[in-house]
C-alpha cells in the first residue's frame, strides 16, 4: 500500500485509546491508514521526521475566537494552527444567528483547519469588544431571541456543536441571570450542549452554576476572584463540587483575564482538574497572557499536571463535548487530524491573567499539524529556551485596558 504521508519515529501518546508508546503513523485519502512499530519510508509519498517528538491526536481548542475581520476579536485560525498544534478551533460564540452565515461562508468554508462553532445567543454575536470599546452583546436583552439561535443552529447543524451565552457584568450589563436561562431555553430546544462563560458578577457563578446541566460547559472555570471558584482560604466552593457530580464540563478558557494560577492551584489541590484546557484565544490575549493552546497546556503542566491528562484535555475531552470523539483521537481508519509536539527543556517564565509569575524548565512546542492528509510545519519553531510568556510589550496596553475595565473574557 502507499501512503500520503509517513509519520515516523514519533512517541504517539493517544489518551482516548490509552496508547503511549513510539509508532509509525501513516496516512492515506486524509484518514489514519496504519499505525505499527515500523512502516517502510519507501511506502510513503512524504515522511515527517517525529524523533524526539510527541505524536497526538490534532488539539481540539474548544474555546478560541477565530471569525477573522468579521468580529473585532477575531484572529486568523489557518496563521495559528501549525504554530500551536491545533487542527480545530471550536469559536466560542463570536457569531449569533444574524452573523452566522458570513462566519460560515467567508471564513469555516475557506480555511484549511476545522472550524467548528457555537451560536452566541446573542443575535449580534460579540460585536463591541476591543481594547477601548466594551459593549456586551447581552447587555440589551432585545437581542437575545432563542427562536432566531434555534434556527441557525438548524440551517448550519454541520459545524453547530453548541449555544453559547456570556453572562456577566461586562457581557450582560444589567441583564443578570436572564441570558443564561434564554441560552439554556435555546438550547434545550436545539438538543446541544450550552457553553456558559461567566465574568464579573452579578450573576455569580453561584447563579449560573446550578442551572448547568450535564454536559453543558463552564468556561472560564479558573477565573479569579471576584467569582472565584475558590474562597480566600484556597477551599473549593461546594457548587463546584456538585457540578462535577452532575457532568458539568470545567473549560479553561484563559483568555485575556480568566486564569489565575492561585486558583488553579487550589482546584488541583483538591482534584478538581480541569476537563478541557482551552486558551479563549482573541485579537487581545495573543500576544499574552493566553498566546494559545500549547502555552495554555503548558502552563498547566508546570502546576503539576500530567502531560498524559494534559493532552486528553486538548484532545480527547473536548472531542466529548462537541460528541465529536473521532476526531479525539486516532486509530485505523479514523479522521487524520495529528499534531506533532515537541517537549522543549529551559527556562520558561509562564504569567497568568492577574500578573503572576510561574516558572518552568519545560513547554510545548509544535513541529506542525496533520489536516486532510496534508502536513503543515510550523513556519516560525521557537527554539528559545529562557523566555517570558507575558504580554508583548507592544501590547501591554491591552492588559492595561483589561485591568481598567475588569473584563472576564
Ligand atoms: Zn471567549
């Protein structure tokens, strides 16, 4: 048999199957052909060089905002994904049902990566978000129309996973509690998942919480104080405990103010990892705190982590979520999404969305990413190995304007 494409020599670590260990993975037609301790080079078409490298199922980052040009926050999903190992950004609600066909046609249909996404309750989606603009999209409750969500969600079912709605006092202005329970009506109807983000109350996460059902997902799970999901002391809040009981997802969901290395500490303390680590990734956290997926799992690893759960919470885990598992995994025959994953030894300064400094004698980083059969390097490999992952100093700005206005996403 010939195949496209050789990876060869790599450690496959695949947590949804529970293999770890070094294969040959070869792919034929943009699908999984073979996987075995030894496939000939001369059967394949291009052999990627894995040695010393971690071969993954592609990452799933199940919170990013990628409707480039079309929303103020959007970044360029195809400029990220080789960089970051992705190969399927879930856009968290960045377009509601009145914007969702332009997301569709001009950027999930033309980009090379899998764009997968939620439906902002919102009509707008989030349209008044920048470094000097905060306008939340349901801070007018006129816009929140679970009819008008119910229908996208329908006329695009192929790339809807879920609804979205962001409560909070920057996304909700004085709307409270009331945009989760039209989002939760949305999506009930729809018969998907809800991704609920929470910022600054009100509502509390004490609200928002007990509403969540299973399988719904918590965004911003880790965020910090105020609406922690610890108290001061660093004890986990007993709500949080009965999500989990119940199935809700904890999402990480960094972005530009939404992780907190005290409170992750805490919450691992307790054995409360999170589920699904994803990096919210928008125009203002790029440049840091949140930069992407792989600093994102990264910084999770320096507070003790796993690298084994680290990768199931960017691969396996947010398959789930979106009941997508394929593409969480891969075996014989299965979609051929892979990322090929570095672990880089040094000296790396990671910084939370507080300011917080943690430091690290390894990260992740990418070599490139497998999408349809096609292997895509990462142009511009780091090989720096003391580096500081703050905000670029062009951009302090942002964290400035962040802190100014104490917005959660
Ligand atoms: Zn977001």
């Amino acid at each position: 048999m010939q195949f496209d494409l050789l990876i060869k020599g790599g450690r496959l670590i695949d947590p949804a199957s529970g293999v770890d260990t070094v294969r040959d993975v070869a792919i034929a037609g943009g699908r999984v052909a073979a996987i075995e301790a030894a496939i000939d080079a001369e059967h394949a078409t291009q052999v990627v060089d894995a040695r010393d490298c971690i071969v993954t199922p592609g990452l799933i980052d199940l919170h990013s905002h990628v409707y480039w040009g079309g929303t103020s926050l959007g970044v360029d999903a195809d400029r990220l994904a080789a960089k970051s190992g992705t190969t399927t950004f879930i856009d968290a609600g960045s377009a509601g049902a009145g914007n969702f066909l332009g997301f569709r046609r001009h950027v999930i249909e033309r980009s090379k990566v899998r764009i997968l996404a939620y439906v902002n309750i919102s009509f707008a989606g989030i349209f008044g978000f920048s470094q000097t603009v905060s306008v939340g999209e349901c801070s007018d409750l006129r816009l929140c129309e679970p009819r008008e969500t119910v229908a996208a969600v329908r006329e695009h079912a192929d790339v809807v996973v879920g609804v979205k709605v962001r409560s909070g006092k920057h996304a909700g202005g004085t709307s409270g509690i009331a945009p989760v329970d039209l989002a939760l009506e949305a999506a009930d109807q729809a018969g998907l998942p809800l991704m609920a983000h929470i910022d600054e109350p009100p509502p509390g996460r004490s609200e928002v919480l007990p509403r969540l059902r299973r399988g719904d997902i918590l965004t911003h799970c880790f965020r910090p104080f105020p609406n922690a999901p610890v108290f001061a002391s660093g004890a986990v809040r007993p709500d949080m405990y009965l999500a989990r009981e119940r199935g809700v997802i904890f999402d990480i969901g960094h972005g530009m103010g939404s992780f907190d290395f005290a409170v992750a500490k805490a919450m691992l303390a307790e054995g409360l990892a999170p589920d699904v680590i994803s990096s919210d990734v928008h125009l203002y956290c790029v440049d840091g705190p949140a930069f992407d997926i792989l600093v994102c799992m990264s910084k999770l690893m320096a507070l003790g982590m796993p690298l084994v759960e680290v990768l199931r919470a960017a691969t396996q885990k947010p398959a789930e979520a979106i009941a997508r598992p394929e593409l969480g995994t891969l075996k014989v025959g299965g979609v051929g999404d892979v990322a090929v994953l570095r672990l880089t030894s040094g000296r790396f300064t990671f910084v939370d969305a507080v300011g917080a400094a943690l430091v690290a004698d390894q990260r992740l980083t990418s070599d490139g990413i497998v999408i349809g059969g096609i292997w895509y390097p990462n142009e511009a490999p780091d090989h720096n190995e003391t580096e500081r992952f703050e905000p670029h100093a062009a951009h302090t700005h942002v964290e400035v304007a962040a802190r100014h206005f104490g917005r959660g996403d």
